[in-house]
C-alpha cells in the first residue's frame, strides 16, 4: 500500500481557469495538454485533485 501511486493527466485547458487552481495544475507538475504524471495517492494529492478535478482525469497506477 506504501506505493499506491495515481496517473494524472491534464484533459482541460487551465487558461481561463482561477489563477489558484491554474497555480495547483503546476504544482502538480502538468504543464501541457494531455501531460501525464504519477503522483502518490495521499492526502495531500487527494485535495489537489479536489480542487482542479475538472481538469483533470485521474487512473489508479
């Protein structure tokens, strides 16, 4: 369970987005379109994705 990772990919455009959800989409490492990163499914990557979900898809890795 201590490696449980997430693949997160950016499906939406953050442009016109809130400047701190667009400040969370960097945050998480997404800087383009259709961009895929692993993340570690933890609390603290959980409320990011609550956050800027609509952006986003999220997949169990």
């Amino acid at each position: 369970m201590a490696d449980k990772k997430l693949k997160i990919t950016l499906v939406k455009s953050p442009i016109g987005a809130v400047p701190k959800h667009r400040a969370t989409v960097v945050a998480m490492g997404l800087s383009k379109m259709h961009k895929t990163v692993e993340l570690p499914d933890n609390a603290s990557t959980r409320g990011m994705i609550q956050q800027v979900g609509y952006m986003l898809k999220v997949e169990e890795a």
